[in-house]
C-alpha cells in the first residue's frame, strides 16, 4: 500500500489530508481517506481495518496526482541518522581525513545521530539555498517511519513497529558542518535546513519481494543532478537491517510512534565522497537552479530544485572570551 | 511564576497536571490550573492572561509538595544541547585530547546539538543504570523552553520566545559516547537514556534580578554527589546569552514551541572533567545507590537516585562486512 499526505489543488495552504496512492506514473491518483486521517495511525491499524478504509477510499474518485501537492508524509517526532553502508564511511574518512578507513568502532554497533526534526521537505518542494555555506550537498538514504512505541525490541519486535518506508534527501552544508564536526559535535546546524521524505509511504508489505536471504531490502538506489546520474548504490549494501537499526536504538530507550530512521548516505549518495577519493570539488557543489532527483526501487522518487533564498537571516554571534588567553 | 506539571498522591499513573508553585521549601505547594490547560501554552499567553490564571489557581487549597509527584515539565518536541561554556570545553578537550585546547571554530557560533526527545525524567525520579555503561556521568546544565514558533529571529524577538528556566541533566555513558564521537558523530546512544529536567519552569520575568551587564543570567550552579559538592560554576559563565542560542538555532530554520534548548555542561558541571585534568578515574563514575543533587539559584533543585536497570535489552547486532578487507 503506498500511503501520500497532500493537499489537493484549491485547498487552504495549512490543509493535510492522506490519501491511497493507486496507479502507475503519471497515471496514478491519490484517493483520500476521510478527513482527519492520521498518516500514523493508519499505519499501526490492523491490517483488515486499513484494507478495508484503503478499498473505501479506492471506491472514490481521486485525484490525478498532478492535480495535487504532496507534502511530507509525516511530521517526525524525532529523527536518527544511522550510518549503515560501510561503503560511504570509507568514502567520508577519504574526504574527512585522506584516508579510506573504517574505525572498528563502527562494526560493533549500527551508530546514529538525532538530527533536526523540523526542517522536513515534501518531496518535489524547493529547496532554499541556507544561510552561509558554499558547499551545499545532498544525501541519498532509505528511511522508515515508527507506528508503534517500542522499547527493548528484538528485531522481530521492532518489525512490527515499521509502518513504512520512503526515500530521503538530508540535504547538507558541508563548511558548516565541518565547523560542528571539529568540535566533536555531529553535524547539526549543517543539516538544520532542509530534509526532503517521500514521494509517499511504501508499507512493508508492499517491498517483501526485495528482501534478500539475510532479510535485508535489496532496493536499487540512484541520485542524479540536472538529469546525470551521479551516485548509485543498493540497499542491499546496507551492513544491518532496519528491524536491527530500531532494536539498537530501543535498547534502554524509547523509539515512539512518529519517528523517522535513516539508513545515513549510501556508497556514492553524497558529492563529498567524490570531492574525498578526488581531492577536488567536482562535481561542484549545489548551486541555485540545480535539480536533485532521488529514485528507490519500489518507492518512487523525490525531485527538488534549489531555489535562492530570500529570507534574512540575523547576524552570527560570536563567543564572550571567559577564559585568560595564553599569549 | 513557577510552573511544575505534577500528579497528586491518588492520581491515576498517566495523569498531568499543571500547577502554580507558591511558597519557600518543605511549606510550597502546588496550585492546579484547570484539567486540559497545558503548560508551553501557559507560557505562550498573554501576561495578563497568565496573571488572572494563576490568581485564579492560588486561590484554591492546592497540595502540598510532598503530596504530589513532580513530573518533567514539558515532554520536548525536540531537544538541542549547546556548548556555552569555556571552561567545559577546555576541560572535556583534556580528557579527550590531553590538553586544554579550545577549537577556534568554537568561538565563531553558538554550536549545538539536537539529543534524545525522549529520555526525559521527572526532577526526583530514579534512573536506571543504562546497559553498556561503566562510566555513568552527570551534566549540570541550564535549561530553557520555547514557547512561540521563531524562525530568523533577532536575540531581542528570541527573548519573547522564551517561555522559561530549568536545571537539567544530561546523564551520560562516557564509554558509549567515546565510541560514537570516534565515528564523527555527536554523543547519541551515549545519552539516550535519561534526561532529567525540573523542578519547574520558571518564567523569565522571575529572574530579571539575575541578568548581569550584558543581559546574560547570572546564577549559581552546583551539582553534589551523596551529598558531597563535586562541581560549581555560574551561568554567567556562559560565552552565549540564551537570546542568542535560540538566535543562531532560528537562521534558516524553525525553533518550535515546546522545544528544549540547554547551555551544555558548566565548568566542572561533569565527573569527565576531572578525569581528563587528572588522568584517573575518580570522583567514580557513578554507580548503583548514588545520588545526583543539583541547584541553581533562583529555579531550584532535582535530584536522582542510580538504581539498578530491570530491563532486558536485546543483544547488539554487529555489522555484516560489505567492502573487501585489507590482509
């Protein structure tokens, strides 16, 4: 079942309402659940109850999906950023430190960052060119939204907590988040701009024919800017699954309802892996006008130009010295 | 004003409510505001508003504190934790680096990062001792809530967004910490187990007396463990005003209403410190039995018990080797 939230064409600007996505391409229509839907709940429903709303709403008319603006599927209650193919970790530690090496550190655990929850994009919104940075970046990743409150899950628990999946763009500033990184920080205010989700949800059910024999999604990936492919990869290449990634993250913790999980870049999903095997920034960075069109097997993609921005962001502050300073 | 959520002795366990703190010590009570009324929308309200509902509510009997269970005051719908203090960064970059060194790109911008929404515990709650851990650790941190969606503000409009003040620890498991900072992430896992904030927020205008020169609040800081002072610094002490953290967190992004920003660590607020100064491990890390007691001056006191974890946390699922291995 593939699952949108949008806002038909005449509808009020604040309006959200979900729809059952059914058809091919530009041929498809999003019909709509009644109004007050919740994207979420939807998907923690038992499977005979969201069948039966879903053949309800597919008894509808619909919209031609090019008469309708989607939106993000889901408003995170919070975001983590996994780091799961080993193939970018050597590629960043390129850029980052010459080197292409994996700290050992990163095969015992799949390790994650909380990231800004506010900055979601629909899927073919603009993207504002942020405030100071001249290295503007995107990231291509698989991620899932949590339907269920888990804590200390198996990954055979936590497979029943993943209500879907979608691709994303984290969109990135490198100088920025270089700045962060160097303070032992990950990045934060570097990403704190936009993160794009969609084109819809793509329940689990609807992907079983991609699991490979470890029980991993084995979908084709690709990125590419202004119509060239630039980046591929499988999520097969993925060095642990999401049930494992959702019982790590469980593990003491809450993960609730709402949340949104992210395999972190695929190998080639970001131009800072070319910039670091290179040792030049070409491709360049994302420059206004740019598009970036992201494609994963069996969920659709998501395509978003780069737009200048307009909004006047107020100064920096600098630090108060507390400390003597050495001479 | 001082505004705690609580739920009386006989409340049902899911039951919040919000209250008017009134009084000194062992005589407060709480004054219940009306069922439903919540608490960043109290803080958003006009003064008068707030005026007339707190007058309303002292009105009442209320509880006396020992009566009621005070509970964290806002569930954040995110958190982000800064690095505003000097003297804590010197002293982490000893234990980290082996010597006091202060990164220049720390100077330049108010960095943060955002943390665990989710881990947040009651200003006298136990926390369990996470798994994987055998260096537990405390972070006396000054706390605020926003209570108005900013985006690109001025510190002067962040001012209005600041619904109030709390003491905060951000308890951490430095080994887990260790091992992620190693991957070019920000401390993570190493966190996501508790939170604790409180006693209650106090609004702004509660603390006009305490701004120094340049507007900064100027407040004692101490943490003690078992009853022995371990750390003590002022908020003064911070290189950043909170106007300006929400500022900087606001350029080209939105900072929402119920969000949580914190100073980051004081100076000597964390056991780590002493450890990089004197290269052993003592004061302990934390253990099972010890009591975590911090005070601010002007918004009060939490403490926290370690108690044992209960909890059977799944194994940690290690990485399957996608890239060839060197020999």
């Amino acid at each position: 079942m593939r699952l949108a939230a949008f806002r038909a064409v005449g509808d009020a600007v604040g309006a959200r309402r979900v729809g059952l996505v059914i058809g091919v391409g530009a041929d498809s229509r999003v019909h709509p659940f009644p109004r007050g839907t919740d994207m979420v709940g939807l998907l923690a429903a038992d499977p005979d109850v969201r069948d039966a709303a879903a053949d309800a709403a597919a008894a509808g008319d619909g919209h031609p999906l090019a008469e309708v603006v989607l939106l993000p599927p889901v408003y995170p209650v919070a975001m983590r950023d996994f780091l799961t193919f080993e193939a970018h970790v050597a590629g960043a530690s390129m850029a980052i430190q010459g080197a292409a090496t994996v700290p050992p550190e990163w095969y015992a655990a799949p390790s994650f960052l909380f990231m800004a929850p506010h900055a979601v994009h629909g899927p073919y919104d603009d993207v504002a060119m942020p405030p100071d940075t001249e290295r503007l970046d995107f990231e291509l990743e698989l991620a899932a939204v949590i339907c269920a409150d888990v804590r200390n899950a198996t990954p055979e628990r936590a497979a029943a907590a993943i209500g879907g999946y979608f691709v994303m763009n984290d969109w990135s500033a490198r100088d920025v988040q270089g700045r962060e990184m160097k303070l032992g920080l990950g990045p934060s205010k570097g990403k704190d701009f936009a993160t794009t989700i969609g084109p819809w949800v793509v329940t689990p059910d609807e992907l079983s024919r991609y699991r490979d024999g470890d029980g991993l999604l084995d979908l084709a990936m690709t990125v590419s800017v202004n119509g060239e492919q630039v980046g591929a990869d499988r999520s097969g290449s993925m060095s642990w699954s999401f049930e494992e990634m959702v019982s790590y993250a469980s593990r003491g913790s809450w993960v609730k309802a709402g949340e949104v999980l992210a395999s972190g870049t695929c190998g080639t999903g970001a131009l800072v892996e070319t910039w670091g095997r290179t040792g030049a920034l070409y491709p360049p960075p994302l420059r206004v006008g740019d598009v970036v069109e992201m494609a994963i097997e069996g969920l659709g993609v998501i395509r978003n130009q780069v737009v200048a921005g307009t909004e006047v962001a107020p100064p920096i502050p600098v630090a108060r010295r507390r400390l003597p300073q050495e001479v």
